[in-house]
C-alpha cells in the first residue's frame, strides 16, 4: 500500500503556515500573560516543527517537553487504542501546560493525552493543533487553538509524514494516488 505511487499537491503554503503560526503565539501569549513558565508539550514525531516554530513566536518563558502517543496500526487509518511510548521527563503538578499536536483527527490520540496529563494536576492545561479534520472526529474534543480546518484529506509536509517520508516538505501538501486503484 505505501508503495503505491502518489504526488502531492500543495494545499498551504510555508506563507500562510507562518502567518498562522505568529497569529496563534500572540493568542497563547495573551491567555498566559504572566506564567512563570510554559510548559510546552510536543507530541512526537508530527509536531516537531510546529513546535519549534511556535516556541520560537513565544515571548513567554517556556519549558519545551515530548510526549509519545501511537496508535495501532498502519500508515494511513487512525486507531482508537492509543499507547504512550514516551511520557514527558518534567513534572507538571501547578505548571502551566500546553499540548502541542500536528492533526486532530479522530480525537482519540488528544483527548487520551489531555487525560492523562489533566490527572497529573497542572494548574492550566491548553492544547494546540496546527490542523483540524472535524469531519472524522469520533470523541467530542476540539483543541484550544486550530491552526487550519481541513477537509478529510491525507496530507503531508510540515511535520506530518505518510509511512515516514514527506516529513521536510516545507508546505502542507495533500497525497494523490495517481494509480488506477
Ligand atoms: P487521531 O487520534 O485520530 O485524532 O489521530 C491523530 C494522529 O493521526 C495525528 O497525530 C497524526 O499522527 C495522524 N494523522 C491523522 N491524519 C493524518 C494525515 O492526514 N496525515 C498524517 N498523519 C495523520
Ligand atoms: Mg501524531
């Protein structure tokens, strides 16, 4: 199935990625106006350029931090069971927090997160995520922050991979199958 040829057709631009990335840093900057510190929670691996952009927008003091959620799985179909193979090094309890995802699709992945660390007891706890697919959402959740609503396309770039390529894209591209199947 991976080995299925495919293109991908840009659908936002490193422009409008940016722009979207400074707009949503003044909003988190607002909200958490006067935090001794920000501990920013990046779900590996998609949202690993979101985050470093996003912190980088931040005039906050922050603490960057990883979590590792998986699905079971294949490449391209969500799952509901969600593992954690990597749990985040700091403590949270009284901190301010906020979880940083590359898509919410289905909403099993962040609202699995957001409960695990919402048991934890941090003070304030927001999430954020660059893209927004409502249309497949099968648990009630919606990140604090949306980057961009998208429709149900598998796109890439940016972070996000399919099968572990297109990860360096610059852009957010959707993949096009251009066999006959
Ligand atoms: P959820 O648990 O169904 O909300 O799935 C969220 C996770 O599925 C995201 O963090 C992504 O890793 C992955 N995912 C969902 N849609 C896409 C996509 O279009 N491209 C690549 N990964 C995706
Ligand atoms: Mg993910």
């Amino acid at each position: 199935m991976t080995g299925r040829p495919y293109v991908i057709d840009q659908m936002i631009s490193a422009k409008a990625i940016a722009a979207r990335v400074e707009a949503l840093a003044a909003e988190i900057e607002r909200h958490f106006a006067g935090t001794d510190k920000l501990v920013v929670v990046g779900l590996l691996r998609g949202s690993f350029i979101f985050i470093a952009d996003l912190v980088r927008e931040l005039g906050l003091p922050v603490e960057v931090d990883f979590l590792e959620a998986s699905s079971y799985g294949n490449a391209m179909e969500s799952s509901r069971e969600v593992r954690i193979l990597k749990d985040i090094r700091g403590q949270i309890e009284g901190r301010d927090v906020l979880v940083v995802e590359d898509i919410v699709d289905t909403g099993h992945t962040l609202s699995h997160v957001v409960r695990l660390l919402e048991g934890r007891r941090p003070r304030r706890l927001e999430t954020i995520a660059l893209l927004d697919k409502p249309s497949r959402r099968e648990v009630d959740i919606k990140a604090t922050w949306t980057g961009f609503e998208i429709p149900d396309e598998f796109v890439v770039g940016y972070g996000i991979d399919f099968a572990q390529r297109n990860r360096n894209l610059p852009y957010i591209g959707k993949v096009r199958f251009t066999d006959a199947a």
